[in-house]
C-alpha cells in the first residue's frame, strides 16, 4: 500500500487477450502476469479515497481515511482526513523509504519509518501502503495453476504467481498471487516471511467499473500468526492523474 492497498474496466474481450501472446505451452510469462497484475490494481499515476478499518478481538474497530496521490516513478503522498486526532498527519513514499509528518509534533522535521513495520497499528506494513507495485519488489515465477472458490466470481482457475524478494528492504521474503485466467484479475495474496512462514492473506473484493478498468475496491488484509486482527481497505473515488507536480512528492511538501 503500496499501500499496496485497489480498484476498477469490466473485464472486456480486449483486455482478456492481453495474456494471450505470453501464453505457451509451459504457461505464461511469469513477468508479464505480475506487470499485469500491477495494472489491475492501480494506473500509473492516481489519486484516491482508502478508508482502513482494523478489527481486533476484544478491542473496539479502530478506522483511518487517506487521500492518496501517487505518480509514475517518482513517489506517493499521503494525508490523513480522519479522525481528527490525526488529521493532517502525512506519508511521503519515495525512493525506496517512507516517511511520516505530523503537524502536532512540534518539529519541522519528518520521521523515517520502517518498511517492515504496521502501518499505524492496521495490519497492513507501511511498504504495503506506500508502494503501488509488485513488479518493483520481488522477482516472479509461474507455480503452476489451480480453481479456487470466490465470494463475488465463484469457481475460477487462476495462475500462481510467485515473487521473491529482490531487496533486503522489501517486508516479505516472498508473496503469491492468485491471478484469474479469464480476466487476468488478482484475486487472492499470500504474504511469506524469508523462512516460507506464512504471515499474511488478503483477499481482493468490490471489483468494479473504475478509471478505464475493472479493478477491487476492497482489500481484506488477515494476519495469520494467531492474533485473529483483520485491516480491510475499502478505496473510493480513483482517478487517473496527469497533473500531480513532481514538488509533490519531496521532503519540503511533506512538511509544509
């Protein structure tokens, strides 16, 4: 989320064929199914709405809302609206690290966070929410193919597709990818530590109309080390950006 927190073209003959010339015999390219999963999440350059909602057993749900702009290449800026305690608290994703302003601090200056860490409590990490794509972090590879059952498309065949980490900064040794074969949509995610320990599950939901495209507009994230916490993202109003200044997305905006 980022944070590789999602959303919209009803999945169109045009966009079906996309996967066709990779396929071969042996399945298909396994680089070309990340990039596309890339795209189905996100365009290029966005702005949106995420609303993060993070449930814990016998704790009261705690609800955070973003505004997001991120541009090709060049970085993520994110602000908070609600609640109030932390309106105006900022996020700059650029170059490989995240950093976070908080106007009540007191300090002019900005705090680096990790990319490992959960993103303010949700169980989402902060690389999960400021960085948009998968083909810049892991390396992929096609395991093979499986049917799954899903909430809103029943049973579909997908491709598995792997990635490893290609950093040590990167928070996940590796992830999975359940990629749908007719639509080429990315359904499901595993999330591994470096040992194969899996950490995380997120099923992708809401899947509708939305800047040239179907996309998910609801994000489950599960933490599977026993604590029973769930953050669920739910993304509203993503438009494509042509017109985010690239003075956006450095330390002087952050802090402004």
């Amino acid at each position: 989320m980022s944070i590789r927190i999602v959303a919209a073209f009803c999945g169109s003959a045009a966009f079906a064929l996309l996967a066709v010339p990779a396929a071969h015999a042996e399945g298909p390219d396994a680089r070309e199914m990340m990039r596309l999963a890339d795209e189905a999440m996100y365009p290029p350059s966005f702005s949106m709405t995420a609303t993060i909602t993070t449930e814990r057993p016998g704790r009261a749900d705690s609800t955070m809302t973003i505004e997001i702009f991120h541009k090709a290449d060049v970085g993520t800026f994110m602000e908070v609206s609600a609640p109030a305690r932390m309106k105006g608290t900022r996020f700059l994703q650029t170059d490989d690290a995240l950093y976070m302003y908080s106007p009540r601090a007191g300090s002019r200056s900005s705090l680096r966070l990790s990319p490992r860490e959960s993103f303010q409590g949700s169980v989402f990490s902060n690389n999960d929410v400021g960085d948009s794509t998968w083909a810049n972090d892991y390396e992929p590879a096609i395991e093979g193919s499986k049917t799954i059952d899903h909430p809103e498309f029943g049973r579909v065949e997908v491709w598995l597709v792997s990635g490893t980490a290609l950093r040590r900064d990167v928070p996940y040794g590796s992830i999975r990818i359940y990629l749908s074969k007719d639509r080429v949509l990315p359904l499901r995610m595993e999330y591994f530590a470096k040992s194969g320990l899996l950490l995380k599950t997120m099923e992708l939901s809401g899947y509708a109309n939305s800047s040239g495209r179907l996309r998910p507009t609801r994000l489950a994230m599960t933490d599977e080390n026993g604590t029973g916490e769930r953050s669920v993202v739910v993304i509203g109003d993503l438009r494509v950006r042509t017109d985010l200044p690239d003075a956006m997305f450095n330390q002087a905006w952050l802090t402004r």
